[in-house]
C-alpha cells in the first residue's frame, strides 16, 4: 500500500511498467493494450480511489456522462452489436478513472522513476520503429513493432518532453544534446510535417526549462516565429524559403515540398490534405444534424455522411465514395469531439485542456516553468496536433492530461 510519503515499491514498479508501455505501445491483449491490465493491478493495489474530491473531477466525469449519453442515443447504435458499446464504454471509463488517478496520486508517485521508464519505452519505439519490420496481429496476443506514422509521430509528441525528467538527472554536456538532436532526427525521419514543427517547438521549450540561459531565447521565441510567418507570406521571401528547404530536404523530403510548396508540399494537390478538408465539411454536417450531443463516441467513422462538396474535390473523385464518407477518421481531434459529443460534450472537452494550458502560459510567460511541468510542453504538443489527426482517444493523452490536472491541485507537495 501507499504512505504519506509515496507509493510503494510494489506500486511504483507497476507505475513503471505501466508508463514503459504508454510509450512502447507494441503489445495488446485480447484487443486491449497491456496498459489495461497493469492499470487494474493498480487499482487492486490501491482500492476505490475515483470517490475522492479532486479538482476538475466534475469535468472529467461529465466527459463520460455526455460520452454515454451520446451513445445511448446514437443515430447508428441500431449497426452495432450491444458488445461493441459496451466495450467503448469501457475505454473511456479506464482512460477517465486512470487520468483521475494521475490527478489525485502524482505527488506520492516517485516520477524520475517513471520518466526513466517513459525513456526507456520511448527509446526502443524508436528503434524497433525504424528497425524491426513485423506486426503480429491474432485475436490472443497482439505484437506490433511497425505501427502507423501518425501513430508513432503522437507518441514521440506525448513522451519525448516527459523523458527529459530522467534524462537531464541522468546526462550532461554532450550526452544530454545528443538525445536532443537523436529525438528530432527520429521525429524528422518520419517524413512528417506537422511532427516535425511541433518536435522542434517543444525542444525550444524544453531548452528553456533545463538551461536557464535559454530561457530568453525561449520568452522571444513565440514573438521571432510570428515574425516569421508573416515575413514568409510575403512572396518576395520565397527565395528564402527554398534555401531553407534545400538544408532539409535530404531528411525531410515532404517538409522540404511543403516550404516549396511543391509536389507533396502543393496543398491542392495533396490528397491527404483534400480528405482532411472533406472530414471537415462531413464534421459540419454532422454538427448541423445532431448539434447537442452528437452521434456518439467513436462512431464518426461509422455514420453515413452526404458529403455533398465531395464533387468539389477534383483530386478525389477516383477515391470511392463509400470510403470516405463511411470509413475516414476525422483528421482532427476537435473536430471529432464536436462531431460525437455535440457542442455540449465539446464545451466539456475545452474545460478540459483550457485549465492546464493556462497554467502553461503563466508559468511560461514569467520563467517559472522547471522539469515537473515538462506534461505541459507534451500537453502543448498534444493540442497542436489534435488540428492534424484524431487522438484524443487512448489512454497517453489521458495519461499526460491527469498529470497536467495534477498541478492544478492544492496541494504542499
């Protein structure tokens, strides 16, 4: 059991192994993520912990009420079976009870220990990413070495700021800067853009925490980017832009289009882009027809949609019709949120990111920030990404979200 002082070592270990594979997500267990399991073992240890008062606790829990209220009255609830609603049911009651867990418990958890096993997990997703090519996939145990790219990119986004609690206790000097550049390069080896931008803007961030000399640089950062965005709008500045691109284009061939605004970088051309822009319209559709509580919890995917601009979509059209208005995720977090839960549920989801990400400013705005609030840098990079692809499902932005609630408590420790 746990003391005034903290957890025990028996509690710890199962925290470790728990965060060990937040960010090494390679097993699943009859459909569910070992972290599952792990957490239960938790609880059994801990006990009925959710009863307590914590700030934020009505927020969290309306979450879910609207979530399940939503489901209940989904227009597609007559497509699925009884066991499949259960089951979503299910997740977001774990992934709500175990952020509550995170809120209530983080001063008494031992979290250079947790770091070192986020690191540790983060490290060999790295490499088992980019080096071991097999997926196992059956329906007992469930091996999967080489996930999707947006998948791995959210991941290092969630875990990589967190990592750097055990790494800068760890490491000095050179050894320190090394994990720095090996973090940005794995995340620019993805070929991705959005993960690109936001991996370098949290290792600006994280600079400004551990080296106090950066701190500076880190306050005008925010100021200098703007600068450039809207120097880079100008075409005139497009010379200088292609002269950026060149320097990374050998690592980062669609970034590089991006800047050029070429090939892959042509927007109007890509049709990852288009399908994100017609998720966009299908979302608002969706919002239109059912405006409170939505069509229920993971079930954009599955709600038929008229998609009437899809004709709008000249790159599209060789793409099935089927496919995209049944069978596309929403690209985007918020938009999904609003789409499943209604605008009630999303009023809910703000007032759950906005009291944290507040925090963030303060603290980053007068140089309080230090290495107990590197979540917030993950939470940053979380909501940046949220605009490009559908994560708020899973239990690591939940993870990283009770953690950030956690420095909201009143609390002497």
């Amino acid at each position: 059991m746990y003391n005034e002082r903290g957890f025990s070592q028996q509690i710890q270990r199962k925290i470790n192994w728990f965060a060990f594979f937040l960010a090494f997500p390679f097993l699943s267990v009859l459909g569910n993520s070992i972290t599952f399991y792990i957490f239960i073992l938790i609880i059994g240890h801990v006990g009925f912990f959710w009863n307590k008062y914590f700030k934020g606790k009505y927020v969290f829990f309306g979450f879910l009420f609207i979530g399940v209220l939503s489901g209940v009255l989904s227009p597609v609830l007559a497509e699925q079976t009884d066991l499949r609603f259960i089951s979503i049911l299910i997740q977001y009651t774990y992934w709500v009870i175990m952020a509550s867990f995170f809120i209530i418990f983080r001063a008494r958890i031992n979290f250079l220990q947790t770091s070192k096993w986020l690191f540790y997990g983060t490290f060999l997703y790295i490499l088992t990413y980019y080096f071991l090519y097999f997926n196992i996939d059956n329906p007992i145990v469930s091996l999967e070495f080489k996930p999707g790219r947006n998948s791995f990119v959210f991941n290092l986004i969630c875990c990589v700021p967190l990592s750097f609690i055990y790494i800068t206790q760890r490491w000095r000097g050179a050894r320190l800067y090394f994990f720095i550049l090996f973090f940005i390069g794995a995340m620019l080896m993805t070929n991705g853009r959005s993960g690109s931008i936001i991996i370098l803007i949290q290792t600006m961030l994280v600079l400004s925490i551990i080296q106090p000399n950066f701190r500076r640089i880190g306050k005008i950062f925010v100021c200098l980017f703007l600068i450039l965005f809207a120097f880079f709008q100008n075409s005139n500045s497009q010379i200088y832009i292609d002269a950026i691109a060149q320097k990374v284009e050998t690592i980062n061939p669609r970034f590089a289009a991006l800047l050029k605004n070429e090939g892959d970088g042509d927007l109007e051309q890509d049709k990852s882009w288009l399908i994100r822009k017609l998720m966009i319209d299908k979302g608002i559709e969706i919002v239109k027809k059912y405006p409170f509580i939505g069509i229920g919890p993971n079930n954009f995917a599955k709600y038929q949609a008229e998609l009437e601009t899809f004709s709008n979509y000249n790159r599209l059209q060789e793409v099935s019709f089927q496919k995209l208005s049944t069978r596309t995720s929403a690209h985007n977090s918020y938009l999904q949120v609003a789409a499943e839960f209604g605008i009630i549920g999303f009023i809910i989801f703000l007032f759950l990111y906005l009291p944290p990400l507040l925090l963030f400013a303060r603290l980053f705005i007068k140089g309080n920030l230090n290495l107990n609030h590197l979540a917030l840098v993950s939470l940053i990079g979380m909501m940046i990404h949220f605009y490009a692809i559908a994560a708020f499902l899973g239990a690591l932005p939940w993870f990283i979200l009770g953690i950030c609630w956690s420095y909201l408590q009143k609390s002497k420790t």
